[in-house]
C-alpha cells in the first residue's frame, strides 16, 4: 500500500482540469473553486499487495476528467529516501525549535500533564478505550503515558489560529498539551503481536506502562510473537529492552523498515543531527544490539506478518511506516506518528513538528495519506490520537469520525 505523498491528484492526465463541480475535494482544493491544472505522474505497481491493486478510473461523483485518457496505475511503491484501564493511546521524542527538544525538556512537559491523555480534536470519532476487531484480528490498544506537546514543538501553532484552537480545547496558551503514546497489541489465532513497545525507562515515570499493561491483559512478553516497529524513536524503541539494556521480550522477532535500521546505525547521519539527538540514536542503536540475530527488515510496502503489510511514510523519520491490516474485505491503517495532535494537525495538515527529520517531506506524506484514506474509507488510528475512525474532509483539512 504505497500511497503517494500526492495522493488522489497524482493520476491526472497531462493538462487536464478537474470539473466545477469537484473541485472541493480533499486533493485539490481553491480558493475561488476554478478548476486549474492537475500534474501526471508515472507511477509504479511492482510488488502492490494484492487486495489494493484495483482500477483507478475515478468513481462517480468523486472526480471527472477533462480530455479524459488512460489513468496511471494508482499506487506507487518506490521507498523514498530521506490511569488504568490498560487499553488507551501516545507518543514524544525530543526537539526545540532550533533542532531537538532535550531529555530534560520533554520530561518537563510530561510531568505537568494529568496521567491519562484527553481525546483532543476528535470529532465524533471512537475512543481507543477498549478492543476491537478487524477480520479475524483483534486489536487491543494500550496506554504507554502522555507527553506534553507545546508551541515550541509545533511552532505554527503559535498564530493566531494555533491560539483558537487551543483556547476552544479549554488548554493552556502555552501548554502542555496532553498527547497520548500508544501501543497496539495484536492477535490473530495463536500469535500475537506488538506495533511499538513505549519508552521503556528512557523517558521518566509518566511512560513505560505499555509493558505491565499488555501483561494485564494476557499478553505478557514471553508471549509475543513479532514486535512490528513503526519507527525507532526513543518513545517507541524504548521499551523494547529491560533496565539492564536487554531484551524485554524473549521469543519476539523484531519487524522493522531496512531504511530505518540504516539511518539509526550510520554514524554519518548521526553527526549531522543536532548533539542533542545523539541520545535518540544510542537508545535505536541499544534495541537493535539488544535483538541482534532477531532482527528482520522489510523494503518498502512488503508484508510484515500474514495479514499486515508496512505502509511507508517518510519524513518523520526516514523508515517512518504505518501497518495496514487486512483480512477478507476488512483494513485498518495504523498510521503511526502522521498526526501528533489531533487537535492541530487534521485542521492544519502542514503544520509539522520540530522532531520531523524531513519536515517537508512528513506534510507531504501526511496530506497524501489522509487523502487516501479520504477516498478508500479505511479505518485508522495512530500513535499519538485517542480515537480511532473515518477521515473526511473539511475545509482545507481533515476530520476524524466514526
């Protein structure tokens, strides 16, 4: 399921314009709702999971063609560089506006925030506050702890739309906005799963619950099969290992994109990061050490397990990718840390946060995403959002319903 940063715009003919009467649609979007040109895109299908490849003439009522001619195939697949209960959602790495909030700062905005994370900018959506299914899988959403999000963060959130937002969430102007961490547990017939494992000891005592709290609902360590990792920062990777830097979970494979492991053990990217992120990177580098032998890495949109395939999303982190899981004619996209508040970022998709590796790059894939799930009506939740839902369109961003 490679879904093009472009999303439902990239298939257009050369030239073409999108009639009147749709051109309020979740890909193309003026102000004076004139049709305007819309750019092609070659596009490759090699190796696209078998239940996306579908045709991609445009359905009724979604979009019409002007000089209609043969579309492009739909997906591209290319990588792209660059307090109890138990069940809840979260997340929070480390960067300031100048390059990566410090240790000491996110600890700081943790600490002030209540212990379970408020549902921030849902719209009608379902709380990740108990499990459920998707075909034959079953989804149980754990609370690893909340993280504190501020303007120094997300820095276009402080504007003058940053302060409505905020102001008609009742919150402070300057924060800590409460985020959730979440960690998803999986199980389908006799395996189970785990997509991320929480930040463990590494990032002070309001994280690194998920551990006794899948342990509460009858997942303990020993018991899981494959940790599928989004993503290899400190709030997901953490948890991974025990106090004493070993492995947390024993019988686990570790399932990660080949990309990320490649950026978190090169010295070279390491030296052209902030110092501030040299943590960041001893906390992948000890995960990974701490599976070594257990560890597999996918290329781009392969399968992870039976039934759940990586979606790539690059630009949080190089490797940053969501699972989809499908089973008959149910899915269900884990979109991991596209959205970091709720509240901010599906009104206002290019605001990004200032521990994105490749911020332009992460709006790009973040608008392309929700594009997709915009027309294919997938559900979804991620790491950082206390619902999980429908994504609609509104206005010039995105809403999450049921």
């Amino acid at each position: 399921m490679g879904y093009d940063p472009n999303g439902a715009t990239r298939n257009a003919p050369e030239g073409a314009t999108r009639c009147r009467a749709v051109t309020s649609g979740p890909s193309v979007r003026s102000a004076d709702r004139r049709c305007r040109p819309l750019e092609a895109r070659a596009l490759s299908t090699e190796n696209v999971p078998r239940q996306f490849k579908r045709a991609v003439r445009p359905r009724r009522g979604q979009r019409c063609w002007r000089k209609p001619r043969a579309l492009e195939p739909a997906w591209n697949m290319r990588a792209v560089p660059s307090r109890v209960p138990a069940f809840a959602i979260v997340r929070g790495p480390m960067t300031s506006a100048t390059g990566l909030l410090s240790r000491r700062d996110f600890l700081a905005g943790a600490a002030a925030l209540p212990l379970a994370a408020g549902g921030l900018g849902r719209a009608m959506a379902t709380p990740l506050n108990a499990p459920f299914s998707v075909g034959a899988f079953r989804i149980m959403p754990i609370l690893d702890g909340p993280f504190g999000l501020t303007p120094a963060l997300i820095p276009d959130a402080d504007s003058v739309e940053g302060e409505k937002l905020v102001e008609r969430a009742g919150l402070p102007k300057l924060g800590p906005w409460p985020q959730p961490v979440n960690v998803f547990a999986i199980n389908r017939g006799d395996r189970f799963y785990v997509v991320d494992a929480g930040a463990g000891a590494t990032l002070g005592p309001d994280l690194g619950k998920a551990a006794e709290r899948l342990a509460a609902v009858g997942v303990p360590p020993e018991r899981v099969n494959a940790l599928l990792m989004t993503h290899l920062h400190a709030d997901h990777a953490g948890g991974l290992m025990k106090a004493d830097g070993t492995a947390l979970f024993p019988n686990a494979e570790l399932v990660v994109q080949q990309m990320e492991v490649a950026f978190w053990s090169d010295d070279g990217a390491m030296s052209r990061m902030p110092t501030s992120m040299e943590p960041m990177f001893m906390i992948a580098r000890k995960a990974l050490e701490a599976y070594k032998g257990r560890v597999r890495t996918v290329n781009g949109s392969g399968e992870a397990v039976p039934g759940i395939t990586f979606v790539p999303l690059p630009g949080h982190t190089p490797g940053h990718a969501g699972f989809l899981l499908a089973d008959g004619k149910e899915q269900f996209l884990i979109f991991a840390d596209t959205i970091h508040s709720a509240l901010l970022q599906f009104p206002h998709p290019a605001w990004t946060v200032v521990f994105d590796v490749d911020a332009s790059l992460a709006a790009a894939t973040r608008r392309g995403i929700l594009d997709r799930l915009v027309i294919d009506k997938i559900g979804v939740t991620g790491s950082h959002i206390p619902d999980r839902g429908r994504i609609i369109a509104r206005q010039a961003g995105y809403v999450l319903v049921d």
